[in-house]
C-alpha cells in the first residue's frame, strides 16, 4: 500500500474495496494512475498486477490512462467506473474509464470502452 490523498473509492461485491488514482502525498504530491483493493476481511491492501509497487515512479505501468485527483468512482455491479477529477492542476475529461472487475481475486481488466 502507498500512501494516497484524494482518491477514487468504491465498494464491489464481497466487499472489496477499490482505490483509484488520487495523489501522492496530501500537499503537492503527483496525480497517481495505480489502482488497490483493499480486503477489510484480512485487513490487507494489495497493488492490482502489472503496476509495480503502485508508487509515483510505477505511473507508466498503470491501469488508468491518467492521473486523477479527486475522482468519483462507483460500481455498476459489473464495472467501476472513475470519472472527473483533476491530473495534477488540470482538470481531465468527465466520461471516466470502465473496468470490469473480478472480486474474486480483485483484479479489474480494462474493458477498452469509453
């Protein structure tokens, strides 16, 4: 687990808890891309494969096309979706990125869908 400020938050089925983007420290920090799930069961944080330690410097290995900061995420039973925020002082597009997710071993692929 990396410390985040400001990130995307939602609950999927079983509980899993999926955390997206915000930023790397609570003032002044970088829009992070990496995205965790968060086991309240066995009270573990783990970085979803392919994304390094899910740090600033993994941002080039990450599931989010860009860094958000401040972003809404929700689940629609088959994708989260993270939608708006702000990719350091920018503001990004609204229309968000879906993922399917697998709660059973907490992975969200990307769907490709706008």
């Amino acid at each position: 687990a990396v410390p985040r400020a400001e990130p995307a938050v939602t609950v999927v089925s079983g509980g899993l808890v999926v955390i997206a983007g915000g930023r790397s420290q609570r003032i002044g920090g970088g829009a992070l891309r990496t995205i965790e799930t968060f086991n309240p069961v066995d009270n573990v944080v783990t970085c979803l494969p392919g994304q390094g330690a899910c740090g600033l410097a993994d941002n080039d290995h990450a599931l989010l096309p860009v860094g958000r900061v401040g972003a809404l995420a929700t689940n629609t039973g088959t994708d989260v979706v993270i939608a708006h925020g702000a990719n350091g002082a920018e503001f990004v597009e609204p229309c968000g990125e879906p993922f399917a997710v697998d709660t059973k071993i907490g992975r969200p692929a990307h769907t490709g869908r706008p």
